[in-house]
C-alpha cells in the first residue's frame, strides 16, 4: 500500500513537472511569437517577422532562431529589441518606437484628426452663423411670398429631400 | 480614335509576341518562357513595367474614346476642355511608352559591320512564380481600370472648372464612370487581398505593404468623393471640396503608381527600381500647378449655394464621413513615406508595419462603419428627434444585445466586439429600410415581400443600390473582426502523423516530389478530420521554377463561413528533413470576399437605370426615415423618384 501510494506520488510528481515544462515552453513559444511580433522581417518582403512565409527565406528562419534562443535564455524584451536593432538598424521595428523623431509618426494622424475635426466644426459654425444673418435680413424686409417663389420653394424642396 | 486604334494594335501586338515564343524581343524574354501556359501569358504583358505601362495607355484609350464618343454631339461648352485634359493624361502615358519604358526593344548585339544584329534566345526567363495565380490574371486589370477609370472624372471636373461650365452638369455627366472606376478599384483591391491570401502563404490578406497601400489610397478619397457629390447635387454645397477631392484622387492614382515604379518604398509586390519615378514626380507636379491655377483663377464659380441647417444632418453625417476617410488615407499615406523621411532626416530608415496601420486605422474604420448605419437614415437640412428615435431604437437596441450576448459567449476582444455590435447596427437599419419601402410597395401591389423589395431596389436603383453595397462592407467587416482570432501551428510532419488546430485534426497521407511542364512540385496529401471522421483532402505544395530559378507555395484553405483551414507545406525542416505544415485557422475570412461581391453588385444595381421614374403614394401613408417636410411645401400626393 505505501508502495502504492509512493508509486502514486511519483507519478503525480512527474506528470506536475511534465505539465510545467509544458507549460513553460508554450509561455517561450507565446512570448517568442509576441515578440516576434513587433520586429520585421529583414528579407525585404516588408512583412512582420512572424508572418514572413515566403518559400525559402533564410531571412527569417535565422532571426526567428536567434529570437528563440534570446527567449531560450530568458532575455528581458528590450534586451532582444536592442540586440535586434544593433544587428539590423531601426528598420527593423515592426512599428516605430514612441520616442524621438518616430514619435511624430504616431502623433500625425491624431493631429490630421483633430485639424480636420477642428476644420470640419468650423465650416459648420461658419455656415449656421451665415444661415442666422440671412434670416435675420429675410425677417428685415417684406414677408409676403409670392407664388412664383412659393413654386420655387417647393420645387427646392422636393430635389433636396429626395433620397 | 485613330490613338485608339493604334494602341489596341500595339497591346496586342505585344501579346501576340508572347504566344509567339519571340525570344527576340527583351521583354518577352524577361517574362515569359516556352512552357509558359496561355492563360499567364495574358498576365505576362502587365507583370513588368514596361508593359504594365503599355496596359494602363491601353485601359485609359478604352475610357477616353468611350467618353469623347457618349458626349461626340453634347455639351458643345465642356468638351473640348475635357477632350484636351484627356489627350494630356493619354499623351504622357504614350510618351513612356514610346520614349522610356518601351516594351518593344529587342535583344541586339553590335555586328561586325558596327549594325546592330538582332539576336533570339532559345527560351525566356519565365513569369515570376508569385504571378502564376489565376487572381494574377484577373486582378491587375481590375486595379488598373480603377486607376485610369478616374481620369474621366477628373478631366471633367478639371474641364469644367477650366470652361467655368455652370451647374451640376459635370458631376451628373460623370457619376456613372466614377461608380465604374470604384467598382473596379474596390475589386481590384479585394482581389489583390485574395491573391495575397492564397499566394504570399502567411496566413493574412493585407500586410500594409506600400503597394496596397497605393491602391487605397486613391479607393479612400473616391469613397469620400462618391459620397460628398451627393450634398452637390441635392444642395449646390461643397463645391470647392469635390473638385479637390476628385483631382485628389487621380494625383493618388498616379502617385501609387509612382510609388510601385520608382523604388521609393520597398515593397514585394513593387517593379524593379528604375528612374521612371521621377518622370511621375513630374507629371504629379505638373497636375499641381494646373489644378491649383485653374481652382485659383475660377473659384468664384465654386461658391456654395446653401448652407447648413442642423448639426444632425445627412449634410453634416457626410462631412464626417468624408473627414475619416480623407484621415485615414493622409495617416496610411504619412505611414508609407515615413520610412522615406525618417532617412532623409536622420538618415536611418525606420520602418512603420502592419502593426502600426492596425493600431491607427482600426478606430477610424469603426468611427466610419458606425457613419455607414447613421448617416443615410439622417434627413436632409434637418433631423427631427422622433425621426431618430423612430429609426435608431430598434437598430440599437438590438446591436446591444446581440453585443451582450456575444460577450456573454467569452468574445471579449474590444475591437472585435464593438465592430460586430456596429456591423448588427448597420445591417439593421438597411435591413428596416428595406422594409419599410418595401412594405409600401407590397400594399400597393400585392406582391410578395421578396418580390416587392426587388421592386423598390428597381425604382431607386441609386439608393437602394446604395444600401446593398453598405451591406456588402458591413459583411467585410464581420470578416475583418474574425482576424483577432487567428490561430496557427506549426509542426514537422511525419508520414501517418498528426496536427491539431482547432476542430480539424490533420493527417499527413503522403508527400511526394514529381516534375511538371513549367514546374517540379513538391507536394503534401492531408487528410482533415474532424470529430474522428474523414472531412476532405487539401494538397498543399510548394513549386520550384526551373527557367528563373525561384519557388512558388500553393496553400491549400478549406474554407467555410466560420472559420479558413489554411495549411500551407513550409519546406523540409533542416534538422529532421521531414516536411514541415504550417496550418492556420482565421475564423470569418470567407465574410470578406462575399462583402466584396455584395459591394460590386450594389454597385452594379446603383449604375442601372430606374425602373419608373414617378411613383404615386396616394393609398399609404407611410413615415419615411429621412423625410421630415412640412406639410405646407411637401409634394403633396406624388413624391419623384429616379431622379438619376
């Protein structure tokens, strides 16, 4: 019986490691391919590093082994980024950094879309303010209509509401 | 028509070389070979630049006679302007053709005598394998249709400001040839996605790369332009900005072009770098200063008629259209010269991927599906707060709970989840106007419900046509949010072995390797199973080209409208020398090519003529979503239809 139960326990003991190997293994292979991730393939497909397939790309089998040995030996993500960027330059980013002049790049299209918000807004006030000064002068001079303009009025209105 | 001819003869000429195996001439060698099948030595007369120049004076003399030969005996005041910006645009082409990139230089060596002697190769250099695809065949005429589709629009509108033509006219005169040259950009677009997909083998459809980049751009302001005439047409506004929009579009067709030519940008898809760019940069400067002098000396004439009534009008829904499209297209186009700059500036390249366009365009892609649903049940001048209630309860309600509920189901990616609640947002309220218009005309008629909605679609082939192509891309966008759920694996592949992705699990049957006509195949026989049952066979390969040296994969997808089984055979692993299977599962990718041809046949019904072009509501009185009018200015028992 305590037999047994050794046997039990050893076996537990060993599936426990198994499992964590396992598991420590997909967490490399996830963090390899995160990390992956954000550089590019140096091939010149300008594809990102861990969707470049192109047949018989030597490219990227090398960086994705180097990549996997720097996760191997449990490098910090910047550590790697580093090592990739001294080895390839800065192109080899898969997006630009969030500093210095690759700053600008993420910063220009909120500013097209706050420009163009900005612009678009003022186009809007601009035309509303001029809708209010011409009712104000309609309100100022004569109020009847004649029915030549009533006719005209309505033919208006009947191009701009149709669909 | 005499250009005309002569460039049918010359195009064709150029095909009959490569059927004629004329290893003589430089450009038949450089992209074909004997064992070439018929149908790419179609595809070879665009896969250089040379000829793909040949092909594009060839799409636009098709567009330029067509038009000069519908308006021969019409609109005295405009054509000649038009007439003239054409045959500058087709000049400039036909120069390249003739002067820079001739495809019609043949091999020679200089003789004894000082001559040259001409000389015939035995066989060519072949079609590069990545080309040797049907889509290949197909999608670069689409494309380039698109692009010299928009020549039209932009010769009248630079025509008309020119001639100070009055009116409307020149967008009504040209609506139809911007919808066609839409239409095939959009499928040309989609079908480059689709050739990507089945080719490139790394699972995805749209990589950012600066080529496909170049052909939104131009798709991004004709989208906008299509949707910003209308406030033209009904209201005499926004003048000034449809031109622009317009002659931006053809400088972006021209300026993808040039990115694809010169070597600017790097890119897989782009041509040899050559010196042709700076020929473009100049015709693009060119088309600058015309169009800036022509805008500056006639602006007067581009004065808005009207003004805007209502914040919460079809009016203002269509500047903000126009301002996410006209954003995301000036973010993608700084995305794909910001590796140009940054080395001028600091003279590293840095390069901006798929990561970063992702990040960017994403949030604007949503902000315009959510504009897709609003803005065409908006009312023109004004919306009233029962019409949207009337129009936007139900539509949001329901979007809502379809969205609690598919969170509920463990669908937790934001992104995901809130361009699925959109995309049920917007297919509800086309779903209700359908409806609605159709429930009017069944009463009248008696038809069934399906037959009556074909009816109303007929009457207002524009609107409703309109609304079948929002349909088709909230379908591409249920497909687009599938992609956060990309899986994939990757395993070394024993005979008898298997891999499991998802619900299908793989059995490698075979692999062998055996030569065809043009190609040797290496080639893997899998057998899918799913729940322990047989399902199909795939034969992912990989082919090797002996003429030019270079290989080509053959994924092989099994697809449904859950989910792609993508396996592709990555090669012999070096270590074991077994075959190597990269499988994907991309769950909805199917919705994005069915989108696409929603797209292209709404676009096809809103090009069709009306079926009547007045209709009386006299028996029913039924609310229209964006109708609000007084009762004392409504056309009181007859609302006009098909007006265009």
């Amino acid at each position: 019986m305590t037999k047994m139960r050794r046997r039990k326990t050893l076996l537990f003991c060993i599936a426990s490691v198994c499992t964590l190997a396992l598991s420590v293994s997909v967490t490399a292979q996830d963090r390899a391919k995160q990390i992956g991730g954000k550089f590019m393939c140096m091939c010149s497909c300008n594809q990102v590093l861990t969707q470049c397939n192109h047949v018989g790309c030597t490219t990227s089998t090398a960086m994705l082994k180097e990549l996997d040995q720097a996760v191997a030996r449990g490098d910090s993500e910047d550590v790697i980024t580093q090592a990739f960027v001294q080895e390839f330059g800065t192109k080899v980013y898969a997006e630009p950094p969030k500093s210095g002049l690759s700053l600008v790049a993420w910063v220009l299209p909120s500013v097209y879309l706050v420009g163009g918000t900005l612009l678009v807004v003022f186009i809007i006030s601009r035309w509303r303010s001029r809708i209010h000064l011409e009712t104000a002068a309609a309100s100022g001079g004569h109020s009847g209509i004649s029915a030549e303009e009533l006719e005209r009025a309505r033919r208006r209105v009947a191009r701009e509401t149709e669909d | 028509m005499a250009t005309c001819g002569l460039i049918f003869i010359a195009t064709f000429s150029l095909v009959y070389l490569f059927f004629s195996d004329s290893y003589w001439v430089s450009y038949v060698v450089a992209h074909s070979n004997r064992d070439l099948s018929t149908f790419y030595k179609i595809a070879a007369l665009w896969s250089g630049q040379e000829g793909s120049l040949l092909f594009w004076s060839f799409l636009l003399a098709i567009y330029v006679f067509s038009a000069l030969f519908v308006y021969r005996n019409k609109n005295g005041e405009l054509m000649p302007y038009v007439g003239v910006v054409l045959a500058g645009v087709q000049i400039f082409f036909l120069t390249l053709n003739n002067f820079v990139a001739s495809p019609f230089k043949v091999l020679a060596t200089p003789g004894a005598n000082g001559a040259l002697e001409i000389f015939t190769r035995a066989d060519g250099n072949g079609l590069t394998p990545l080309l040797q695809y049907p889509e290949m065949v197909i999608h670069p005429p689409n494309l380039y249709s698109g692009y010299t589709g928009f020549t039209i629009p932009f010769a009248f509108a630079l025509g008309a400001l020119l001639a100070r033509y009055p009116g409307e006219k020149w967008i009504h005169l040209t609506r139809k040839w911007t919808m066609i040259a839409w239409c095939f950009q959009t499928a040309g677009v989609l079908l480059g996605a689709h050739w990507a997909y089945a080719v490139l083998g790394w699972g995805g459809y749209w990589g950012w790369d600066p080529v496909e980049n170049a052909s939104l751009l131009p798709w991004l302001t004709g989208t906008a332009f299509l949707h910003s005439v209308m406030m033209q047409e009904k209201r005499g506004m926004m003048k000034v900005w449809n031109v622009w929009l317009v002659f931006l579009t053809f400088m972006l067709c021209i300026l993808g072009t040039t990115l694809t030519r010169s070597g600017i940008v790097s890119s897989v898809h782009a041509f040899a770098q050559s010196s042709i760019g700076n020929w473009f940069v100049g015709f693009l400067a060119l088309i600058l200063v015309v169009c800036f002098v022509a805008y500056v000396k006639n602006r007067d004439y581009l004065k808005s008629e009207n003004q805007l009534d209502s914040i919460v009008s079809r009016e203002s829904s269509f500047l903000f259209n126009n301002l996410i499209l006209l954003v995301s297209c000036v973010a993608v186009l700084s995305g794909t010269l910001f590796p140009v700059f940054s080395e001028w500036l600091s003279g590293s390249r840095i390069s901006v991927g798929a990561p970063f366009f992702n990040k960017v365009n994403i949030p604007l892609g949503l902000i315009l599906l959510f504009l897709t649903g609003v803005g065409p049940l908006l009312a023109w001048r004004k919306t009233s707060v029962d019409s949207l209630k009337r129009n936007f309860s139900w539509p949001s309600l329901f979007s809502l709970a379809v969205g609690a509920v598919v969170f509920a189901l463990g669908l937790h990616e934001f992104y995901s989840l809130l361009c699925l609640i959109l995309c049920v947002f917007v297919a509800t309220t086309i779903v209700m106007e359908f409806y609605r218009g159709a429930r009017v005309v069944r009463a009248r008629s008696g038809a069934s419900f399906a037959a009556s909605a074909v009816d109303l679609t007929l009457r207002n082939t524009r609107r409703y046509g309109g609304y079948i192509v929002h349909m088709g891309m909230v379908l591409i966008f249920v497909g687009l949010a599938g992609a956060a759920f990309n899986k994939d694996v990757q395993k070394d592949m024993q005979i008898g072995s298997t891999l499991q992705i998802g619900r299908y699990n793989l059995l490698l049957q075979s692999f062998d390797s055996k030569p065809e006509r043009n190609y040797t195949s290496e080639r893997m026989v899998v057998e899918v199973m799913q729940n322990n049952k047989p399902l199909m066979m795939l034969y992912p390969e990989r082919r090797f080209f002996q003429t030019n040296q270079e290989s080509g994969t053959m994924v092989a997808i099994y697809s449904t409208l859950r989910d792609d089984l993508y396996v592709v055979y990555a090669g012999q692993s070096p270590e074991t020398q077994t075959p190597v299977i990269h499988a994907y599962l991309n769950p909805l990718v199917k919705w994005i090519w069915l989108g696409g041809a929603i797209v292209v046949m709404g676009t096809i019904v809103t090009l069709l003529p009306n079926r009547r072009s007045v209709l009386a509501f006299a028996a029913v009185q039924e609310p229209s979503a964006a109708r609000p009018m007084s009762p004392s200015l409504a056309p009181s028992a007859t609302l006009r239809e098909g007006h265009d």
